[in-house]
C-alpha cells in the first residue's frame, strides 16, 4: 500500500497526468459546442445511420444524452489515447530518468513496486472516467437542460427499442455505461503498460498502444471476419456500453464484455510482470 501510495503522488506531481485530465473535460466541451453550432437535422447523406446518429437527434431533448454522444464517437480514439499518456508512461519513465534503480534500493520488491504501478496506472484511468462523466453531465445539463430522455422514431428503435427515461434512471445509466466502457479500456491500457515496461520508451509505448486498439478495428470491420471471431476483439467491447441504454438494461453484453476484456487484461500484465522480474535494472 506504501508502494501504490508513492506511485499515486508521482503521478499527481506530473504535468501529463493533469493534461490528460484537463482534456476529459474538454471533449464534451467540444461536443456540446459543435451540436449548439450545428444542430443535427436528421438527413444521414447516404450514410448508414448507427447508434451515435440516436443520441445525437435526441440530444436537443435533454442534456443528459452528452455522455453518451462523446462515448459513441470518442471511445475508440480519443479516450484511449489519453489512457495511453500514463499506461504508456508510468514504467519507461522511471527509465528514462534513470530513477528506477534508485526505487528499487528502497525495501521494495520488483513485484511490489510494479504492481503499485499498476494500481496507480488504473486508478488514473477510473478517475479519468469520473472526470469525463461528470463534465459531460454537468455541460450538457448547462446547454440544453436535464431532462427527460426519450430514443424514439424507427431509428431508436432499431438500436434500443425506443425506450423512455427519466432523469434519475439517465443518471444511473450513465454511471453504468462508463462502468461498461471501463473494463475495454483498461484491458487496452494493459497492452501499453506492457510496452511500456519492455520496450522502456514512452513515445514507443504509447504509439504502440494506440496501433493496438487501431488493429482491433481492423480486423472488426474486415468483410470476412466470422462473427465469432469479430465478437472477442476489442472493438465490439468498446461499444457494448450502449447495452445500458436499451428499453430493459442488457446485462449479458455487459458481462460478455467484462470478461472478454478481463482476458485481455489478464495476459500483458503477467508478462509484465514476468519480465520485469528477470530484466536488468542497470542498463
């Protein structure tokens, strides 16, 4: 614990940590004010409609559907990347700054001080999703006001049923969906933690992380993936979020995908942990 504590105030003590958080609050700025400057008008323009299209016709009846905009077009990308600013960073720096040897000589072991990275590394990511949801809660409340959300029209339909919410149950709902999205995320920030660890580059680490997620992606959208093989890639994880937006809350897609993302989880860690333990610190 006296491990996790220390690795917790390092990261509070550097600028990265902060620049991560301060862009979680900017993207559903971002959002918000591209939907205030151009309100969506319903004409999709030959594009097959999907999920975000719902959320961002019905977000001009209620600022509670903002979360859920920047989730559907953000997840992927952005957000990632900025896990990646500290899962790709937290061991490579130690290296680049030649401090690791100097950590070790405390009375703490290799596992000890990695796993206390780890810890650290995803309490970063959780609160980063704190972050994130609140903001975007607090802004579209601001813009457009917090009220009850109805996904109607065949489109909301076909995506969710159509379902009708009242303000408390969105809040719920959006406390579940970043619950949801969290288990993919940190299952992807384990890959750059990895890197991080083996290749000892931060700028490696977190490029690496991102073709990671980008691969995922790849394969998702080739024509001839089998189904089966599509559903335990990452990408479909990603998205499994929207479950807590049906009419009834589809928990088996939610627990689908914590557990495909805990298998993703689980591997880079153990390696990590694996050559960690064996690697030379003095070099």
């Amino acid at each position: 614990m006296r491990a996790y504590r220390w690795e917790v105030r390092k990261l509070i003590a550097q600028r990265r940590t902060f620049i991560g958080l301060g862009a979680a609050v900017l993207i559903p700025v971002l959002f918000a004010t591209g939907l205030a400057l151009s309100p969506p008008d319903g004409q999709r323009r030959g594009r097959t409609p999907d999920a975000g299209d719902v959320l961002v016709l019905a977000y001009n009846t209620s600022g509670l559907l903002l979360p859920f905009i920047g989730l559907a077009f953000a997840s992927l990308v952005l957000l990632p990347l900025l896990a990646a600013l500290v899962a790709g960073d937290i061991v490579a720096s130690e290296d680049t700054g030649a401090t690791l040897k100097t950590v070790l000589t405390r009375s703490t072991s290799r596992t000890t001080l990695l796993v206390a990275k780890m810890g650290a590394a995803a309490t970063y990511i959780v609160v980063l999703l704190l972050v994130y949801g609140v903001s975007a809660t607090l802004i579209g409340t601001i813009a457009v006001g917090a009220k009850p959300v109805t996904l109607g029209g065949p489109m909301g339909a076909a995506f969710f049923g159509a379902p009708t919410f009242s303000e408390t149950s969105m809040l719920l709902r959006i406390a579940l969906a970043l619950a949801a999205y969290a288990a993919p995320l940190l299952a992807v920030s384990a890959w750059g933690f990895l890197l991080s660890t083996v290749t000892r580059n931060s700028s490696a680490s977190i490029v690496g992380m991102l073709v990671f997620s980008f691969v995922n992606q790849i394969l998702r959208f080739i024509p001839n993936v089998p189904e089966a093989v599509g559903e335990w890639l990452l990408t479909d994880q990603f998205t499994a979020w929207q479950g807590a937006l049906g009419a009834t809350i589809d928990w088996s897609a939610l627990g689908r995908s914590t557990g495909v993302s805990a298998l993703y989880l689980v591997v880079p860690l153990l390696v990590s942990l694996w050559w960690f333990r064996r690697r030379d610190v003095l070099v």
